[in-house]
C-alpha cells in the first residue's frame, strides 16, 4: 500500500446520498420501491427483496453508493450481431473516493444469523474495512447516513442497532438500501461497478490510486434470474470479469510502472479466468471467499497517462463466456 501522507478529503458524500435516498422516498411509487417503517426508527428502503423496483432504482442505487459523485446513465451495448444487452455508464472526477471510500462492498455484515455485504457511505463513518481509510483518509462528520445492502431479507432490529452503533449516529438518522442480487436495481448497482473493480485491484497492488483523476466504465447488466440467487450472482459477476470496459486518465510519472499496476488488474490476470462464474462457485463449495480476488476485475482498461500523453489498453472483452454465462 501506499505510505506517504495524504491530505484528507472533506466528504459530503454522506450528505449527498441522504438527499438521494430521500428523493428516492418521494418517488416510492415511481422508482417500484417499498418503504419499510422499523421498530428502532430507522427507514429501509426495498428496491427488489418485497417490491419490484427496477430501472431507475437501478440508477439511483448506484449514486447513493457513490455518494453523489458520479453520473449515472442506462444505454444499450451491441456484443455481436446477436447479442445485445442493457448496460450501465458510469462517469466520475472522483473516482478513488467515490469508488474504494464509498461504493466498493467492503462491510461483511454477519450477526444474529443475518449476513448482507454492505457498501456506500456508511461504511466511512464505520471505517469498514479500517485498512482503506488509513491510505485514503475521508473526513465527513454528516450526523445521519445511508447503507446499501446486498441480502435476501430484511435487517432485524439487533443488526440495525449495531449498524448505527459502527457508524456512531442515532438509529433515526440511519437509512437502509435494500437491494437483493436477483432483482433488476440489484444487478444494475452490480453493473454499476467497473471503475470500483479496476480502483480496487490498483489499490490492492499499492499504486496510488489518487494519481487516477478521472474515470468511465460501462458494463452489461446481466439478464435476471429472479429465483436463484447464485446463478445470478454468476451472470452479474461474469458481466464484470468478460464485458466490463473502464477508461481511465491518470496523472503518472513512469508509464513502465503504470502499465504494471495496470496489466494485474484486469480480470485476464487472474488464475480462475476462464470460466462462467458460476461453475467457479460451484468449485468451491460456494465459498465466495476461496474465490482468487483478482477475479474480480474489469475485462478491459484503457488508460491515458496525462502525463506522458501516453495511450494504452490492456485486457479485452471475451465475447463467448458473455455467451456462455447468459445463452
């Protein structure tokens, strides 16, 4: 990782996604949404687990992860002449705060039976996991918050106290996403990850990811599978890992060090590339945690050094296990 001292951010990413997540109230209707009213106070806002949510909760899902520092926007990505599919474009100048500090699904909620992975910016108030604030230090003191919760119920009453108590507001003032892998929102903020996963891997190897000043990706959402939560958590990885393209500007002083960084992080490095995520799964008795980490990574990055003028790609598409996975 890297050692040297970096300022800190002043984040009003929490304040952002509060607004967003209130917004997304007043749209309960529109968005397909469902407002849960808890015993404790806090709110849980369903896209897809007891309601049908769908495309523009999709959408907001992704900025509320991001803390409101990114564009959002749903298109189309033409594969092969018979291959079409629905994709998210993601844009953002933040990229290492909006990505590694608030969206990356890094809180591995797992207490009184219940487990979800969480992300957005809760997890800056919780410093969850610790290790990422020490390299990329984030103030923000915003008194309420919003999580997002990939799981299959909703969080009982002990969960929701310890969340609020990791993220030192009072139990009003949090706020609860839900969204489930097997619904359409679910599989849109997972599409909505390319810049986190390639963020992720740089950030793993050690190479300052703040040297990376701007960032798109785009990526497949992956068709659903409403009642097999595995075999969509397969299609909605193998979306990321073969069809995920990420561009990146990044201001870098060696392009032979850069292009180093850069060639570990796609998902082609990997020891497990090759075969539908699913069956990787399977191979491991479903333990998601076996899974070699560098899996999880964008299929292309395509980098333009700032600094030398230097243009490059490294990875690329693999258009038969998109196929594979979804045909």
């Amino acid at each position: 990782m890297v050692t040297e001292k970096i300022a800190p951010f002043r984040s009003t990413m929490n304040e952002a996604a509060v607004d967003l997540f209130d917004e997304m109230l007043e749209m309960e209707e529109v968005i397909k949404g469902k407002m849960v009213e808890t015993r404790l106070g806090p709110t849980i806002l369903d896209v897809g687990l007891n309601a049908p949510g769908g495309l523009l909760a999709g959408e907001y899902t992704i900025q509320v992860c991001m803390g409101g520092l990114a564009e959002v926007s749903l298109t189309t990505k033409n594969y092969s002449n018979k291959l079409t599919l629905p994709a998210v474009l993601v844009s953002t100048d933040h990229p290492a705060v909006a990505t590694i500090g608030s969206q990356f699904a890094g809180w591995a909620i797992k207490k009184e039976g219940y487990q979800a992975i969480g992300s957005g910016p809760a997890r800056i108030l919780a410093k969850k996991p610790k290790t990422i604030y020490e390299q990329l230090p984030i103030i923000d003191d915003y008194p309420e918050t919003v999580i997002v919760l990939e799981a299959n119920a909703y969080p009982p009453d002990a969960v929701l106290e310890y969340l609020a108590q990791k993220c030192n507001v009072p139990l009003d003032n949090l706020c609860v996403l839900l969204a489930p892998t097997t619904s359409m929102a679910g599989a849109i903020q997972i599409a909505g990850r390319s810049i986190e996963t390639a963020l992720h891997q740089l950030f793993h190897q050690g190479m300052d990811i703040l040297t990376v000043k701007s960032a798109m990706g785009v990526c497949p959402i992956a068709p659903l599978i409403n009642k097999n939560a595995q075999q969509m958590m397969g299609r909605t990885n193998d979306m990321l890992t073969y069809g995920a393209e990420v561009f990146l500007q990044v201001a870098y002083n060696d392009d032979t060090k850069l292009k180093a960084f850069l060639s570990k992080a796609v998902s082609s490095h990997s020891s497990e590339y090759g075969r539908p995520f699913f069956e990787i799964l399977q191979s491991v008795g479903g333990d998601f945690y076996k899974i070699d980490p560098g899996l999880f990574a964008p299929a292309k990055i395509v980098v333009n050094n700032t600094t030398t003028g230097s243009l490059f790609t490294l990875g690329g598409i693999n258009l038969e296990l998109l196929k594979k996975s979804i045909l």
